[in-house]
C-alpha cells in the first residue's frame, strides 16, 4: 500500500521532480550568493553626524512647525514645554482612548500611594485608616504628604 504517487512498476520518477530539484538548486545558490555579498558588505558605523538632527523636547518637530520659535523662550518655558510634551506622549496608547489611558493612570497612582501608605502603617505598627481604599488620588497625595511630614517631625524629636 502507497500513496499512489510513485509507480509501483519501471524506474520512471514523478514528472516534477526534476522541476523541483532545479528549482531548490537556483534558490540555494541564491541565498548563498547573498550570503556571500552580505558578508563582503562593509557594514556602516552607526555615529553622532549620520544621526541627523532628531526632535526637540517639547514640539512636534523641527520649531516653525507648531508656529513658535523655542529659541526665543526661557528655560522653564522649555521645561514647561517638554512636561506638555510627555504628558501628550504618555497619553497617546495605541488602540487605547485618551480617557481609558488616564483612568489607568490614575488607577496606578492610587496604587502606589496605597502601597507606600501601607508599608507606612506597617512600619509604624498601626492600623491603617478605613476609608482609605476609597478616597481619590487627591486625597491620596494630601494623605501621603501629611504623614511624610509627621514622619520628619517624629523623627527630628527622635533624634533630638
């Protein structure tokens, strides 16, 4: 029993092999020869003056494109600029909405403050307070700044 594709009888071959074996030897000699001229290719040095001009922090691109001129601003106007810049920049996920990207945003602050108020507690031995969970990020933050400083005022008494 055989698939059938091969004669049982006489030496004949199936009537593409042939084909198949020229084809398989142009492609190999193919691939070897760009093997070949890979290797030979010298390749480039990657360096600062093939690298091109590049963006500015804080707009678009080159700076008449937004219609102002970032030479004439001042350094915490730069700083302003390049805050905006990344804020827009992290609020642009690819297949994400701008108000879903900042709800994650502010579900991952709330986290990490939750977390940092926890170990607070923890390292004080105390309770943490019950509303906590529930409180927004605001409250969160003002919380957060309330014990860092309670904290620096304890521990000045501490060591005086």
């Amino acid at each position: 029993m055989g698939c059938g594709c091969i004669k049982a009888e006489g030496t004949g071959s199936h009537p593409d092999t042939s084909n198949d074996q020229k084809l398989a030897q142009k492609l190999q000699r193919e691939e070897e020869r760009r093997a070949r001229e890979a290797r030979a290719a010298p390749k480039p040095k990657a360096n600062w003056q093939s690298a091109g001009s590049g963006r500015s922090l804080g707009g678009q691109g080159p700076p008449g494109e937004l219609g102002r001129d970032t030479s004439t601003l001042s350094a915490e106007e730069k700083r302003q600029l390049a805050l905006e810049a990344a804020e827009r920049r992290q609020n642009q996920v690819a297949g994400v909405s701008e108000k879903k990207v900042q709800e994650m945003r502010q579900k991952e602050q709330k986290d990490a403050l939750l977390g940092k108020l926890a170990e607070h507690y923890a390292r004080q031995k105390l309770d943490m307070p019950m509303g906590l969970n529930a409180a927004s990020v605001e409250q969160l933050k003002q919380h957060w700044e309330t014990v860092r400083k309670d904290r620096g005022r304890d521990d000045a008494i501490l060591q005086s």
